[in-house]
C-alpha cells in the first residue's frame, strides 16, 4: 500500500533554515537521520542579554523587547516566576554559561505555563521548566498553541503537565535530547508529553520516565517521527501507556527503547487509534526498537484498533527487526501488516536487565541476525544513530548489525 505524507502547507520543518522548506515529503523525513545540532558558545552578534547582572533580568521583559530575528542570551542560574508569552518568529533562546532553571514557583503566564509559545518559528536550548501549577491542574512547563518550535537540551520535571500543545493543524514541535520526568498532578490525569492535533511531532535522543497514571508519550498529531529514544516507565512509574497515537496517522518508529515498569497502570506498551481515528492516512511502523514488559501480568508491545462501521480505518502496519523482552506477547497479535524478525527473549541476552542496561552480551542467541527493514513513507528504517543514555544520540560505524535499539554490545 503507497504511503503518501504530505507537507505542512507552509512546507518547513521545525527550525528548518528558509533554503530548505520546499524539500519534498520524502527528503523531510530523512530528518530522522539528520545530525544533532550543537550550538556554539559563542556569544551571538546584537544578542539580548538576560540576566540578574544585565540591563535585561527577566525573561518576561525578554519577550516584551525582542523583535522577529533575535537572538536571546540568558546567563545561567534560577528564575522564579519569571513567566513569559513568546509570539515572535524566527526567535533563538539559549541558556549562556550553564543550564537556566525556570522555577515557577506560583506563576503561570495566562494562567497556563511558565512560557506559552505561539509565534512562527522559535527554538530555544538549555532550559529547565519545573513546578508549574495552575488552577485548571492543566499547568505545564510550555503550552505551545502555535508555529514551529525547537526544543534542545531541555528539561520538563514536576510540572502538572510536562508540555502541553493546541490543537493547530500547522504547527510543527521537534524535540532533540530533551527530558520529561515526574510531571503530575493529583487526580493523574496527566502526561509527560501530551502533543494535540497538530502538523509533526519530531523526537530525537529524548528521555521520558517516571510517569503517573497517564501516558509518557500522547500524540495526536498527523506524522509523527521518533527516533532513538529512551521511554521507560522505570522502578515505581505507574504510567497508562508508554506511547499512544490515539487518532491513527502516520508514526515512525526507529530505535527506541520503550519500557514498561512491574507497577504500570496498563499494560499495553504501544496504543494506536484507541480513541478513533482523524484524517485520511494511517500508517505505522515499528523497526529496531526494543520493547521491555516488565508487567507481573504480561503485557501487549503493541495494540492497533481497527474500528468498525464509519469509523474504521485502514492501516498499513510494519514491524522489523525490534526485540521484545518480558513475555511471549507477538507483534503480530496487533493485526494484518508486515512483521519480520521480531524475536522475543528474555532478560538473560541483556548485559544488566537487573539495572536497565538494555544492550545485547555479544554471545546473545538473537545478536547479529537482522533483515533489511526497507524504507516505510519515504524515510530509510535503517537507523544511523543509537541512543545513549542519558540524552545522548552516538552514530553508527555501519548498517545495524542487531535487532533491538541498542546496537553497542556488552
């Protein structure tokens, strides 16, 4: 079945210099095997300053100030209550000297989050957004409602909701390296990465644990595109799902670890449709990831609803060379697709299952016996990087050589 995914309508990718935005589908989603960027640590030419020292000490005053095309410097340290609206386009933030923590302590911009995000095209590295909380118990380290937004190093930790977007059908979110830890409120309806309805979601070496009733990672975005991540539940998490797609769409999979700890709300590791299914293409493929079911009950790696009368949906499903350890669950108990060396094993071809030291020992029956994954909407599902722990993306010597994310043996 062809697999056509289509472009935003202003054609760009998520910080995405302008030469580049009428790439065709095809050559955006090699974005899953474009480089981490690095940003230099030099200072930038007619950058703003932020700082408790500069003539600018607040991030708020920051984003009253700044202009589309700023650059913005914030000296490391703490921030408290310092909350902000950012609606500019083509806006640069990066933390200067060290991690910036914005510590919201009680504030909230618009009553929403430590930053709300609606403008065109902003990125933003080395911030930590922790402790929001709101009335409405929806408080999140950024509620993004709007434009395309980078996220680098970033860290989201003990908000309500890690982050939070709107449902815009344009809006582009890439994350790279970023961290969602131990966001939560009190009637856990929460999650660690809750993505509405909007254009692409992108995910590169990022880390999401420690959950709380609700899922790791939700997305109802159209494509979404995970590459070498790290999603594990972990001792004593008690997420829902550790990934759901709850609407369908497209959603590549490549080199992730997806964990599920003994004291997980569901057991279903990996959800798609399970709330019906919007818009015309649905597709999903799974390829080199290891999928961990560390359940007392045993768990399901993989859960595609298919829907019935008007709400069905047709699904083109492949699964290739992932490793599933903890039960005998199959990928293919999901339904109709393509599904090729998937083995199951147990915790012993692990170096250290004991403390989550997922790599094969080379001596592992499963090691080295791989078949070509192919290519699945336009983008190779060869993965070029693995993930390190933590928040960390190595290159590959060669082609993968093992089933599984995690290609360096012990």
């Amino acid at each position: 079945m062809p697999i056509t995914v289509t472009r935003p309508p202003d054609g760009h990718l998520p910080g995405e210099p302008l030469a580049r935005r009428r790439l065709v589908a095809g050559s955006a989603l090699a974005s899953l095997v474009w480089p981490v960027a690095v940003a230099s640590s030099a200072p930038a030419a007619g950058a703003l300053q932020v700082g408790p020292q500069r003539a600018l000490r607040t991030l708020a005053e920051a984003a009253r100030r700044a202009r589309d095309g700023d650059t913005i410097e914030v000296d490391a340290g703490d921030y408290r209550r310092d909350v902000a609206v950012w609606t500019q386009d083509r806006l640069h933030l990066r933390a200067v000297g060290g991690r910036v923590r914005l510590l919201a302590t009680g504030g909230a911009a618009e009553g929403k989050a430590i930053w709300v995000v609606r403008g065109g095209s902003i990125s933003a590295e080395g911030f930590d957004f922790e402790g929001a909380r709101v009335p409405d118990r929806n408080g999140a380290g950024i509620r993004f409602e709007a434009g395309a937004l980078t996220l680098r190093d970033c860290r989201f930790i003990g908000n309500e909701m890690g982050l939070l977007s709107a449902n815009d059908a344009r809006a582009e979110l890439l994350l790279e390296r970023c961290e969602f830890a131990d966001n939560r409120r009190p009637d856990g309806h929460n999650h660690q990465l809750y993505v509405g309805q909007i254009a692409r979601l992108t995910m590169r070496g990022c880390y999401v644990h420690s959950g709380f009733v609700g899922h790791l990672v939700k997305s109802r975005a159209a494509v979404n595109l995970l590459y070498c991540n790290r999603i594990t539940d972990e001792s004593g998490g008690s997420a829902s799902y550790e990934v759901e797609f709850p609407n369908g769409g497209v959603a590549v999979l490549v080199g992730n670890l997806v964990q599920q700890s003994s004291t997980s709300e569901n057991t279903i590791l990996i959800s798609y449709g399970a709330e019906g299914y919007v818009g015309a293409t649905h597709a999903l493929a799974l390829a080199h990831n290891t999928l961990v079911d560390k359940h007392p009950r045993g768990g399901v790696f993989l859960r595609v609803m298919r829907g019935e009368g008007r709400f069905a949906a047709s699904v083109a499903l492949r699964a290739v060379n992932n490793l599933l350890a903890g039960n005998d669950s199959r990928l293919e108990a999901a339904g109709p697709g393509d599904f090729r060396n998937n083995p199951a094993v147990d915790f012993d071809v692990f170096v250290r299952a004991l403390r989550e030291d997922w790599r094969l020992l080379a001596r592992a029956p499963v090691a080295g016996h791989v078949v070509d994954p192919g290519e699945f909407a336009g983008v190779s599902l060869r993965p070029a990087h693995e993930y390190v722990h933590p928040r960390t993306l190595s290159p590959l010597p060669g082609p993968p050589r093992h089933p599984g994310a995690l290609q360096t043996t012990g």
